[in-house]
C-alpha cells in the first residue's frame, strides 16, 4: 500500500510521526521539567542581573539590588499588597511569565486580543509551550537526518543494481562496438 492511498503526503506523514513523538515525550517530562526550567531562569536571571551591574555600577550595586525594596500600588499611588526585595520582584515577574497560559501558536490571551484572533481557551503553560517547541525541532531535524540517510542508502543501493542490471543486459545482448582505423 502506498502512502498516497492512505491519503497523506510523506510531509504530513513524517510531521503526524513527530507530532506523536513529541507529545508522548512532553507528557512524561513536563511535571520536573517545570520545575528544573523554573530552578535554571532563576540562577540565570540572579547571574545575569549580577554581571550587569558590576559592569556598569560596580561592585557595590549587588547591595544596592539586594536592599532595592519594591511596593505595589493601586491606580491613585496607594500602597497596597506586601513588600518584595527586586530580585524576588524579578523572580515573581518570570516565574508567572513562564507559568503563563498560552495557545498552540505560544501567544497568551492579551495578546491573541490586541492581534485581533480569539481566545479559545488555555492549552498549556508557555514553558511547556517552550519545550514542546524546542523537542518538536529537535525531532524533526533528527528525523531529516535519518530519513536524508537512507534515501543516500536506497539510492546508493539502486544505483549499484541498476549498474548490474545494465552490466548483465549487455553481456546478453552481445553488443560490441569496434572503432575501424
């Protein structure tokens, strides 16, 4: 049976095959992964803020950071909720960017609104977004890789019965060509 009678094309077979793949691989790893992704954006966040500022400020703006205390207000300049160090400030912003609902597409329900599409709905986190992504891609290219290798094999192997083929043939035939002088 041919792939073109199950009605695919072998593009939509190999990304349905990756699609699957991918999925099976996201449910299994999503729950620690969460949480690792969660660990890694903080130490790289805590790093980067770190190496920034010696390089501008000094050495003294890790103090400065560290006692840089932030208070959230309501629309009149009205303190009101509890007081964060920046970096846990920072910490809050990242981690519920990354807890974030997103669609299929990684956009979150503002910004499907401000482009105009509907929401329907959420689909999953945008660090799961993120990973699923990332696997998908990496998938994909190992899949090209695998699928590029034994295409260069078949040819390699058609090619070389063709050449027998053709080599009997002509043995057969009993063709001979003589150049006169």
């Amino acid at each position: 049976m041919d792939i073109k009678e199950l009605g695919f094309t072998k593009k939509e077979l190999q990304d349905r095959v990756v699609d699957q793949i991918v999925e099976r691989h996201l449910e299994s790893i999503e729950s620690g992964l969460d949480r690792r992704i969660q660990e890694v954006i903080k130490e790289k966040i805590d790093a980067a803020v770190v190496v920034v500022a010696d390089k501008h400020l000094g050495g003294g703006f890790a103090k400065m950071i560290e006692d840089f205390v932030v208070q959230e207000t309501n629309q009149w300049g009205e303190k009101k909720g509890k007081t964060m160090t920046f970096i846990e400030h920072i910490m809050s912003r990242a981690e519920n960017y990354m807890k974030e609902e997103v669609d299929s597409s990684g956009r979150s329900p503002d910004e499907c609104r401000r482009s105009g599409n509907s929401w329907y709905g959420s689909k999953t986190t945008r660090a799961a977004h993120l990973v699923h992504q990332h696997l998908h891609y990496r998938i994909e290219e190992a899949m090209k890789g695998v699928l590029k290798n034994a295409n260069d094999s078949f040819a390699e192997g058609l090619e070389e019965a063709i050449k027998l083929k053709l080599d009997e043939l002509r043995k057969q035939i009993g063709v001979k060509v003589n150049v006169g002088r």
